[in-house]
C-alpha cells in the first residue's frame, strides 16, 4: 500500500529513444482548424504583477538569425536558458514549472522533448525543432490538412491498426513532411496522456494547440507567435496558455470514443502514480501487496504472470498481472491503454465470455504500466475440442453484437476452461477495435480459419 507520507520512487531521467518517436506518430488528427481567438485572448492576457520583472514580459526580443540551423539540442538548450527560464520566474513560488519530462513525480507517456507540469502531472508536452526544420513562415494549419487528408485514405488513424502496406504508405506520407510530422508527434503525446494542450516551438516561434473536449480528434491551431512580437509577447503567450492547460487539462484520447461511443468508460485509469484495484472498493496498491508470481507467460512485447493481490485479506485476489515499460515500449503502452478502454466497454461481459477486469495503473513511479484480469484456469484450444468450436464462434458473435472486433484471432487467445457454464473464454483485446459489418464478416472468416488448422 502506499505509505503515509504518500512517496513514490522518481520518475527515470532516459534518454529520448526512435521507438518513442515511431510511437507518438501514431495517431492521425480527424481535422485541423485555425485557433482564431488565441492570440487576441493572449494579448489581452496580463501577467500577475508580482511576476519578477524582464523584458519579455512587455517587449519584443530580438531574433538571432545565426540560430536558424542550430541542432535540436542546441535549440532545446537555448529555451531552457531564455523563454522557459523566464516562464519559471513568472512562475515561482506555484508548482507550475516548464522543463525535462524527468522533474515530474508521474512520467508520461511518450518521450515528448519538454513539458509543463505541476510536479504531479504532466500538463503539456512540448516537441522541440530547428528552424531548419519548421520554417517560422510554414502555415502548419494548411499543410496539416493537406497530409490528413493524404492519411485519411488509410483504414484506421491509429498506425498501430494498420497493415504492412498502409504503415508503408504512412510513413512515407508523414516524413515527406516533416512539419506536419511534428504536428502528429506532438499530438501524439497529447493523445496518449489525454492532454488537451500541446505546444511546438523553433524557439524563434511557437506553435499552441488544443484538442477540444467535445471534439478530441480536431486539432485547433495558434500561431506562430514569434520572439520579436510584442502583442501577444511569447511570455504573455505562455503565461495564458499556461492558465488554460492549469483550468482543464485533459480531453479523452480519440480511440476511446471509437471504442467507447456509449461514454462508459471508468474513470480508474492509466492517470495514477499506483495500480488501482477494482474490487468492491477502490483501493490503491503497490508491488509490496503482491505475492511473487506463481506462474509466468512470456509474450512478444510484454510479461504475463499469475499472482495473488492482498493475501491473507478480504480484497485476496488471483489475477493474471500484464506489465509493459512504456519507456522502452510506448507503443506497446497504447495497446494496453486500448484493452482496458474495451474492458471497460465490455463490462456486462466481463466474468463471463471474457475475464473480469482486476486492476490498471503504474508502478515503480509510473514506468511500468498494467492491467490486471482474473486468472482464468484452463488450456488453450485445439483439435481436440471440436465440440466447443461452436461455443468458439458464439463467443466471437457476442464480442461483435457488442459492437467490438477482436483483432488478434489466435488459438493463444481463447482459453478452454472445462466449465460447463462458462466453457470458453476469449482474452487479450490490445487490437480490438470498433465493429463493422465488413470487419465481422472478415474475422468470422478468420475465426473459421484458425479453427480448421488447429493442431
């Protein structure tokens, strides 16, 4: 349990890896729209007068033109010592800091190049790049909806969900443009935390973004405000933008209203800095209330093991525990963050066609993400029981009258539990998705499929 003085280990300080990149372009923005009102509301915007004094905070400040092919880094560290440091003194004395993801107590998702936060949360991610790269005269909003509408001919906007060829296609779409790459990088983040501002910045010129909460799959865009503008300053500009990520600061990610468009789902989420186990109460645990694994089942990209939570008391429960390092694995992470969202979506079904949902969350400071089932006994199909295959294609039938398409069929995925009342049941749903009519005549097919080449 967590102790009384409410301490969790800090977050780990790693460094930004291509894996995180590949992952936080994953999600393609359903439109892209001008933020009109932004920078009147930001001119207009006065700084706290207790804020220390800069030029800043009233006046332009000159551009230096020899930055315009600094690296990545050097911009980054141009930010840290200018415009970031002087949103921390406006900021001193309150929690709110802009800095490396690795000062906050819960690390996000992604490894997004700096963020702001209140040193629980990550509020805003913020993805950093050359001029060389993001020219301060580039209107983000049309080039924006020139490639969504490229990547709108795909089949799904999550990368994740689409084949070979379409993650081909892709890619090459994306890294043709490398602006709007920043655009679906940062959004990517967003999304992934279900953050609903996000910020870009050349350090020369700054970019505002808003996922509204009523439309999380728009994108509104402000900018650029640029260094030598004096009405909004980039102080001023922060300091407002700052005020509304701090008033509300999250929208749901987009794939939850693709998989949950009834609004269900839980509110016991991947937002806490521990798992939350879902009992008859909530409760809040850590690795010390599980007992060590009694048996282990290793995956491609994550482990899988059989434990008990709480022993010894009334909340003792055995439970198959998957774990996932979303530092190492964020794409990974988004699959896991989709099977809860269907758990939850799935809750009639759940202790019956599918396993109960136990607990998600973090441990170890929010670097190792979870979900929890209950452990169901049992083996995994095959030849031998073909008088289940029937009771195999009704399980699938009710996922899809559900409105839920599997994504993943396999004989791995269904376990036969040799109860009469509840003869088999299907589990890991990290690819399941919204039904169609032409998905679920697609994955019977495939149902029928992996059951005549069963071994």
């Amino acid at each position: 349990m967590i102790g009384p003085d409410g301490r969790f280990p800090p977050a780990s300080n790693t460094t930004k890896t291509t894996t995180s990149t590949t992952a936080a372009i994953g999600r393609r923005p359903q439109g892209v729209e001008k933020w009109i009102e932004f920078e009147r509301d930001a001119r207009n915007h006065q700084i706290a007068s207790s804020a220390p004094l800069h030029r800043s905070r009233f006046f332009s400040v000159p551009l230096h033109e020899g930055r315009s092919g600094a690296s990545e880094a050097l911009v980054e560290s141009i930010l840290d010592a200018e415009q970031f440091r002087v949103t921390n003194r406006i900021c001193k004395g309150t929690a709110i800091e802009v800095g490396h993801r690795a000062a906050v107590l819960t690390a996000p998702f992604g490894q997004p190049d700096r963020i702001i936060h209140n040193c629980q949360a990550m509020l805003v991610p913020i993805e950093v790049k050359p001029r060389s790269v993001l020219p301060d005269d580039v209107d983000l909003v049309a080039q924006s909806k020139a490639v969504f509408k490229e990547l709108k001919a795909l089949s799904d906007h999550r990368y994740m969900m689409l084949t070979d060829d379409e993650k081909a296609q892709w890619n090459s779409i994306v890294h043709a443009n490398v602006a709007v790459k920043a655009v679906i990088q940062v959004n990517g983040y967003a999304c992934a935390n279900r953050r609903r501002y996000s910020l870009i910045t050349t350090q020369s010129s700054y970019w505002f973004i808003e996922r509204p909460e009523d439309r999380p799959d728009v994108l509104r865009i402000a900018g650029p405000i640029r260094t030598f503008h004096d009405s909004p300053t980039v102080a001023q500009a922060l300091d407002y933008f700052i005020g509304l990520a701090m008033e509300n600061p999250t929208t749901p990610s987009p794939s939850e209203s693709t998989t949950s468009p009834s609004g269900c789902r839980a509110t016991k989420l991947l937002d806490q800095p521990s798992a939350i186990f879902t009992s008859r109460d909530v409760i809040e645990f850590k690795e010390v209330d599980l007992l060590p694994a009694l048996r282990s089942f290793a995956t491609d990209n994550s482990t899988v093991v059989q434990t008990v939570a709480f022993d010894s008391t009334n909340y003792a429960t055995s439970m198959a525990l998957k774990t996932v390092d979303r530092l190492t694995c964020p794409e990974i992470v988004e699959q896991l963050e989709n099977e809860i969202d269907v758990y939850h979506f799935l809750e009639n079904m759940q202790g019956r066609t599918i396993p109960r949902l136990v607990a998600c969350g973090f441990f170890q400071g929010g670097e190792i993400a979870i979900i929890g089932t209950e452990f169901v006994e049992g083996r995994h199909i095959s030849a031998a029981d073909r008088s289940l295959f029937d009771c195999v294609r009704a399980a699938y039938m009710s996922l899809h009258q559900a409105g839920v398409i599997h994504g993943d069929i396999a004989s791995r995925n269904i376990i036969i539990t040799g109860l009469s009342a509840r003869p088999v049941v299907l589990i890991d749903f990290g690819m399941a998705h919204e039904a169609t009519p032409a998905k679920i005549q697609s994955e019977l097919a495939q149902v029928e499929n992996m059951l005549a080449n069963l071994h």
